[in-house]
C-alpha cells in the first residue's frame, strides 16, 4: 500500500496527464470502474476481481492524494476514518476502543437496527449544512442516498431504507404477474417496462428518478 502511495505521488508530479486530474474530472473514471468490477463479479470472471479492485482502489489513492496536496487529508486518514466507523458502528462485534465483545449473539435484524440507530446519531451529531432542494435532510431516513445513482438502484435503496423506518410502501400500479419468481423473469418485465416506455416517447430512467424523489419528499 506504501508503494503504491508512492507511485501515486510520484506520478502526479511527474506525469502531466495524472498532474492534471481533479476531484471532478475523476468521478466519470470511478464510476466506470465500479460498473467493470459488478461486471467481472456477475459473469463470474473470478480473475478479473483482483485487478478490478485495483482500479477502484486507485481512485481512492488518488482522490487522496489530492486532498493531501491542498492540506485537507491523506490516504492514512481515509482508512483510519474508516476503521473508526466499522467499529463505531458495529458494536455488536466491537467494544468502543476497538476490542473484540466477548460474545456475538446479535441477529440480522438486530445489527440492522443498531447500524441505522447509530448512523442516524451521527447525522443528528453533524452541523446542520444549508438545505438544498431535492436533497434528504439529516433527519430523514434517505439521508446519505447519492442523487447520482442509477434510478433503480435509488428506487431499491429508498425502499429497504423506508421498511426500516416503517414507511408504507408505494402501492404497486402494476402487479407482476404470479409467475416472476427469479430475477432473469424480473428482467425481461423491466426490460419491457422500458421497451413501453420507449415507444410512448418517455424516459424510463427520468420518469422512476421523478418517482422515487417524490416519494422521498413525502416521507
């Protein structure tokens, strides 16, 4: 990890192309990654994962270094950040300081809960930033759902986040029918969702963003 901080560094003083790289101009390169690992991980190219881990791990070593050289943080920073929340979120595996509990006995159900109680402690802990329209208040239970994420997987999050609030759901304009049980028959019923949508001139992705932030907003 060491090394490849060091080459990371030594690569944006030395290379115009990466000297010239920002936070902005970065997101398009991380988000294109993401898609090549979830790609190498569902066609079961097992070889390929270490590798694609790699480029996403780049990204972070970069956006990291970036910080670092405008005095804002480091790569050590990142993960330290990061162990702190695992543990602070994860008390029934971990004690405050870090230390192992002396036993495990907590449930799914119940490390769920416990992982929402205390990241909402933490949003409520937070200064409050200036409200922006369409953005999910610390308070809410959508708090923390990137905007940018495709609209279903937005519309699938807003859901689980919503059961776990005891939100109602939304009722379903149009029930499947009885015989999708696995998700290749999911697919093609979204598949012509969109295949609908396309020939009426709409925008399946606008039109489920559209939805899935009203719902947001009245929850």
């Amino acid at each position: 990890m060491a090394r490849l901080v060091g080459v990371v560094a030594a690569l944006r003083e030395h290379c115009p192309w990466t000297g010239a790289l920002t936070h902005d101009s970065l997101t398009t390169y991380l988000l294109e990654e993401s898609y090549e690992l979830i790609e190498a991980i569902e066609t079961g190219h097992s070889d390929q994962i270490s590798g694609e881990l790699g480029d996403i791990l780049l990204q972070v070593v970069l956006h990291a270094r970036l910080a670092q050289e405008s005095g804002q943080f480091d790569v050590a920073d990142v993960a330290r950040g990061l162990s702190d929340k695992m543990i602070r979120r994860s008390p029934h595996v971990f004690h405050p300081d870090g230390t192992l509990q002396s036993s495990f006995p907590a449930t799914i159900e119940e490390i769920e809960a416990s992982w929402e109680r205390v990241k909402a402690e933490e949003r409520a802990a937070e200064e409050l930033a200036i409200p922006v329209v369409g953005i999910a208040q610390p308070d809410s239970p959508f708090a923390g759902i990137p905007r940018s994420l495709p609209a279903l997987a937005m519309a699938q999050k807003s859901l689980e986040r919503a059961a776990r609030a005891g939100l109602g759901a939304v009722p379903p304009a149009v029930h499947l029918a009885e015989h999708v049980e696995t998700e290749d028959e999911l697919g093609k019923v979204l598949f012509g969702v969109v295949q609908a949508a396309q020939e009426r001139g709409l925008d399946a992705e606008r039109a489920l963003r559209l939805a899935v932030l009203s719902f947001q907003a009245e929850n």
